[in-house]
C-alpha cells in the first residue's frame, strides 16, 4: 500500500520517543505530530523531555492547555485525548494529509472521516515501546517500506 499524502499523527506524551512522527518526517511525509506538549529545540535540549533533536519543533502542534486541564485540573485522559483527536483532524482536512492516530486520539477524527466519507486514510496503532527496545528500529524500517 502507498501513501500519496502526507501524515498528521497523533498522540499524547512521548510515544515511543516520537520515533513513528521521526519516521515519516526523514521520508519526508510528516505534516505535523498533534500533541499534548513539545518543547521547542532550545528548551528540549536543556531539559531533555518531551523533545527530540531527529524532530522538528516546527513540525508539531501543541495542546498545552491539555497539559494544564489534564496535571493541574485532574481532567479525565478520556478528554484530552478528545481534543488532541479533533486537533488531528482540523489539521488533515486543512493540510490534505492522512491521519495516524494512536490509540484514543484516534476516536473522534476517524468517526469525522467515516461520518463525512472524506478522502482521508486512516492509520491505527495502539502499541508502545520504549526506544531502549529493538523494535523500535523495526518498527522505523517498517514504516519505511509501508510509504514505498
């Protein structure tokens, strides 16, 4: 299978140290990650969270009032990961692009899609690893030849 456009995804935190939006964006098919919080390069490499050096800051979009509503005001996951999804979906239909969503960000934009018969492919994934596992590089080899 081939993808002619490009890809919005999302997911909160540091999902497998971003290193699926890393994959799409060193093939050029990233349009942006939607997000709960990313630091831009200058305050990610001093505080070494929720950052990558392999990832644009200006390739991301952030929903820091997620992080307020969700660290301050205890707003159920459930919520957050509602807005992050309907962020991701704002964003493909601006941008033309597919959506690869993990897990419950996934709900609301892939409801939109079907609900609007949109020419939008949709990518699931609900796994997680840490980049401390092998397959991580798998997973990035992976992604490379699902795009050829």
């Amino acid at each position: 299978m081939s993808l002619q456009k490009k890809v919005v995804i999302s997911h909160a935190g540091a999902r497998d140290s971003y290193q699926v939006a890393i994959a799409f964006e060193e093939r050029g098919l990233l349009t942006c990650l939607v997000t709960d919080f990313y630091l831009p390069g200058f305050l990610g490499l001093k505080y070494k969270k929720r950052f990558s050096s392999e990832l644009p800051w200006k390739k991301t979009v952030s929903s820091y009032l997620n992080v307020l509503l969700s660290k301050v005001f205890r707003q159920a996951y459930t919520k957050t990961d509602s807005r992050l999804s309907k962020m991701a979906f704002r964003k493909a239909i601006s941008t033309e692009s597919n959506l690869f969503l993990y897990s419950y960000t996934a709900n609301e934009a892939f409801s939109a899609v079907k609900q609007k018969g949109l020419p939008i492919k949709c990518f699931f994934s609900a796994s997680s690893a840490s980049s401390e596992y092998p397959e991580i590089t798998e997973r990035r080899i992976a992604i490379g030849s699902f795009c050829q």
